[in-house]
C-alpha cells in the first residue's frame, strides 16, 4: 500500500528540470535565457542543466 507522502515524491521527481543560466564573463546569474547579462552586457550566458 502507498502512503501519500510516497506519491507525492514521485510527482516531484518526474518534473522538467529548470536550466539555470549564468553569465560566462561575470557569474552573474539569471533566471532565463536572455540575450545579454543585465549585470555587465556581455552577450555570453550559459546554460546549465541542474538535475
Ligand atoms: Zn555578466
């Protein structure tokens, strides 16, 4: 028998990793991809995939 508390684990195991985003040049982090870092202008933002 599955207790509730079970179920609920699995749900959140089971959705989409969110990439975080981060500025190459200065670490500056942003919460989606955009074409340049707000922080410092460059237009190198990477993308990493938190599992
Ligand atoms: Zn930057």
């Amino acid at each position: 028998m599955l207790s509730k508390q079970f179920i609920q684990q699995i749900v959140r195991l089971e959705l989409p990793s969110t990439p975080h985003y981060e500025c190459r040049h200065c670490g500056y982090s942003v919460e989606k991809d955009v074409d340049e870092c707000p922080q410092c202008g460059s237009d190198e933002i990477a993308a990493y995939d938190l599992e």
